[in-house]
C-alpha cells in the first residue's frame, strides 16, 4: 500500500496509486503522500513530464476514502480556515503542479479520483474506465476542482448532468464529450501514455511549461490579456539557446539539443 513513484528514461516520473484494495481511494496518509510524490515532481528539474495511474485493473482512483479522509475535512472546515481551498493528493489546488501531466485510467475514475484526472493535462483511457462526481448524493459536492474543471473541459451541459446528478458516464462518452482524448484497450493504455510522453520530453521544456501556462491562462483571462502573456511568454522564449538550437536543428534537418535555457 503506497505511492509508487518511478523514473522512466530518466525525464518521465510514473506515479502510481496503489491501493487496489480500496479502489486506489486516498485516505489521508496516501493523500499527503501522492502530495509529496507530486512536489518530488514539481522539484525535479530532470523530470519533464509525469504519468499518473492506478494499481490493479478495478479502478483509476475512487477519490477519498470516506471513512477517513472526509473525517478529516470536516474537522478542518469546523476550524473555520481562512482559506479553504483544498489540493486533494497535492494536484487539484490552482498551479500545484507547472509541468506537463498525464492520467492513464482504467476502470472507476469517480469523485476524487475523478478530480485528480481532471487537473491532470492529458487524459487517457480504456474501455473499461468509469466516470462520475456522485458528491451530490452524500450531500456534499465536488470539492478537489470537479465544480470548476469539468465544465469547462467537458462543456457546461455535461458538466451539469453529471454533478447535479451523480450519475456516471462510460469511456465511450467521455471520448465524445472532450472528457478524455485518446481510448485504448487496457493493455495499451501504459503503452500509449509513455509514447505522449516521450513526444513531449523531446520537445523544448521552456517551450511546454511556457505554452501549458498561456493555454491553461486562457480559460481565465479576457482575450486582451491572454494574447499580451502569450506575447510576453514568446518574447522570453525567443531570447534563449534552446530557441535558437531549435531553428539552428530545423535547419540543419537534425534533432535539436535542448538545454533547457
């Protein structure tokens, strides 16, 4: 029972959810764990791009523990904090991660879990996956970011029906709402989260961090402002040596080196 965390070809940090006997749920100690994994990531400078997925072929992550974790938000919220947005497993808060993130998904992917997929960049899935924020029917609602992420991922209208609901979606109309982006059989689904990945690492990592924060700025910014970051972000990428190899290489007809400055 734990945190997987593994460094594939040196720039992909694969984390795993392993609790498959709860349906990879997050108690609190697992969720202050994948936190740490999550900031192990963030701090990596070697690290490019990360995979997060579930063990076991039941589910993806069930969100909280209920017995346990849900305990412990109630206690916060009687202690009336200032601030109470919460980062479930240290993904779902505003900016908690600024590199590129992938969620493989196979089987249940609901509430929490649901949650951490969406703050997630890309999102992959197999047939067997399951999706829904049922929050509603435990008289609470979707608090890791559900209420603000799906709607705008999904669109408006799906977004409704599923929380207002709680009822789930299969992997088929999850791939039609935009939800996810690719759909694969199970024993493709590491296959095909490693190949985006590796697409990624071989591109200029100022380049990905630098258009992941514009494109995440857009939903949020008026247009105005969104072109004068984008134009700011440009400027400072076109003064650096990776900017430079990558015409020098394109060029040349070789592979760019990137530095990473």
């Amino acid at each position: 029972m734990s945190i997987d965390f593994r460094v594939i070809d040196q720039h992909i940090a694969h984390l795993t959810i392993n609790r498959p006997e709860r349906l990879n749920a997050l108690d609190v100690e697992h969720d202050r764990a994948l936190a740490a994994a999550w900031k192990r990531f963030n701090e990596d400078a070697n690290l490019k791009v990360a995979v997060l997925t579930g063990s076991g072929e039941r589910a993806f992550c069930t969100g909280a523990d209920i017995l346990d974790y849900l305990a412990h938000r109630r206690s916060m919220a009687e202690q009336a904090l200032d601030d109470a947005t919460v980062s479930f497993g240290g993904l779902t808060a505003d900016q908690d991660v600024v590199k590129p993130t992938i969620a493989a998904i196979d089987g249940f992917c609901v509430a929490g879990g649901l949650e951490l997929a969406l703050a997630c960049d890309i999102r992959i899935a197999t047939r067997n996956a399951r999706f829904a924020l049922p929050e509603v029917r435990w008289g609470i609602l979707p608090g890791g970011g559900g209420t603000q992420r799906l709607g705008k991922i999904a669109g408006l209208g799906v977004a409704m029906r599923m929380i207002l609901t709680g009822d789930e979606i299969r992997a088929d109309e999850a791939l039609n709402c935009g939800l996810i982006t690719d759909l694969v059989e199970p024993h493709e689904l590491e296959g095909t989260a490693l190949a985006i990945a590796r697409r990624i690492v071989r591109n200029g990592p100022l380049a990905v961090v630098a258009a992941r924060r514009a494109l995440l700025a857009s939903f949020g910014l008026p247009m105005k402002q969104g072109l004068k970051m984008e134009a700011e972000l440009q400027r400072d990428l076109l003064l650096t040596h990776d900017a430079a190899e990558g015409v020098a290489a394109f060029a040349a007809r070789r592979p760019p080196e990137f530095k990473g400055r």
